[in-house]
C-alpha cells in the first residue's frame, strides 16, 4: 500500500488518463445492449399494461357516476334512475318519450350526461347495457327493483359459469383489439371472432368477464343491485 501511495504521489497523472482498452470497450458496449433490448422488449407490455389499468380506473369511475348519477335525478315517481344508452353518437342518452323508457337498452355509454368517460384508452366508445326497470324516467326504482343482465364466465353460462344476474347495469371496453367497438368517427370495428367476445358484443343482455387471453381481452364493470340500492338508500333517495 505504502508503495502504491508513492507512486500516485510521484506521477498521478498518467494512471488517470489511461484510455480504455478494446476488450473494455466491448465489454461496456455488449452491456450496454443487453441493458437496452431488456428495457426495449418489455416496453410494448408496459404501454399495454398501462392502457388496461387507464380503462380500469375510468370504468371505476363510471360506475361511481352512474350512482351518482341516480342519486341525483327523480323519475315522474320520484324514485332514481339510470341514465339510457346514447344511440345517436352524440354522449346523451336517447330515450324513446321524456319522461318515459329507453330508445334501446344498449348502445354507447351516455358520456356527455354522466361527464365522464367518452373513450377507452384504444379510442374506442364504451359498450353500455341497461335494465328496463331500472332505467324509465317516468317510473324509477325501487327497492325490489329487478335487472335482467346477466354476467357469466364464459358464452355458455352453464350453471358454474354464472357470476352474477339480476343486474341493473353494466358498461364495458372491448380493450386493445377493439373488435365489436365503435369510435368517434363512427367507426364500426370489425365483429369479434372470439365466442365470449362475441357475447360481449351480440347485444343481447348476457355478457362475459375473465381475465384476458389470447383472444379475450375486453374489461367489464357492472352495479349489483345490493350496492346500487344501499347506496340510495344511504343518499335517502329510497326508504
Ligand atoms: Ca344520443
Ligand atoms: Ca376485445
């Protein structure tokens, strides 16, 4: 040690400005690559990541407008309920008498009227599907109030694969392939090949949810009945 100490002490310069060899400089380099393809092939798994969790935050947020939504507006009746599907591409709810029911029961989340949530993170309108009795604006709900959505497992929704029935309400994405969705433009993508995608599409009042796969990938959120008529009972909009 004590001669090294000399060494720097006589002649300290040289030792620092000692360039890199070549072997160094191809060791650096070859990490180098290695640090960027493993940040580089993950990347697209990251922006998909990130589009799914921006969805799932703004489906959250729509189902606390739609109660938020019911809380605040009273039917002919003065009971709550829930805004129609817009059909006409415009964010508002289209109903077929005002007051009165729905114009159809599923078309496009009525963005405009609930403030929130136009798009999905892939640009694509939200699918919304409502029940008759939980949506006239002439008659709102009550506290025995029945919806007719059903959510399962998969398109055959054997007895197993049923997850929950009797659903006022449900909005869904049809998440990064889009099939079945439609855009600002008006845009209809393609139908989903997919049979539980296709379900989810089909417009009938059945619908799927599961974790994506290969071929699923839509996100979807719905109102049970308990948690929609607790809270308008805690708002003390029913009795
Ligand atoms: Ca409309
Ligand atoms: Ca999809």
């Amino acid at each position: 040690m004590a001669a090294l100490t000399m060494t720097f002490a006589v002649r300290p310069g040289p030792a620092f400005r000692r360039g890199f060899t070549l072997v160094e400089m191809a060791v650096a380099l070859l990490v180098m690559a290695l640090l960027v393809a493993g940040m580089m092939l993950p990347l697209s798994a990251q922006q998909e990541l990130r589009a799914r969790r921006e969805t799932e935050n703004t489906l959250n947020d729509i189902r606390e407008a739609l109660t938020g939504y019911a809380a605040g507006h009273a039917a002919s009746d003065g009971k709550p309920y829930l805004p129609c599907p817009d059909t006409d591409d415009d964010g508002i709810q289209n109903r077929s008498a005002s007051p009165g029911a729905c114009a159809a029961l599923e078309g496009a989340l009525p963005w405009a009227d609930l403030g929130l949530g136009r798009d999905d993170a892939w640009n694509n309108r939200f699918r919304y599907r409502v029940s008759a009795a939980f949506s006239d604006s002439g008659a709102g709900f009550a506290l025995n109030g029945a919806g007719d959505i059903d959510v399962c497992a998969d398109s055959a929704c054997a007895a197993g694969s049923k997850i929950a029935g009797g659903i006022p309400v449900l909005v869904l994405s049809h998440g990064r392939n889009g099939f079945g969705a439609f855009n600002a433009n008006g845009f209809m993508h393609a139908a989903p090949s997919d049979a539980d995608e296709l379900e989810n599409a089909n417009g009938d009042n059945r619908f799927i949810s599961k974790s994506p796969d290969g071929a699923f990938d839509d996100l979807v959120i719905w109102l049970p009945p308990s948690v929609l008529i607790n809270r308008m009972i805690t708002a003390g909009r029913l009795p």
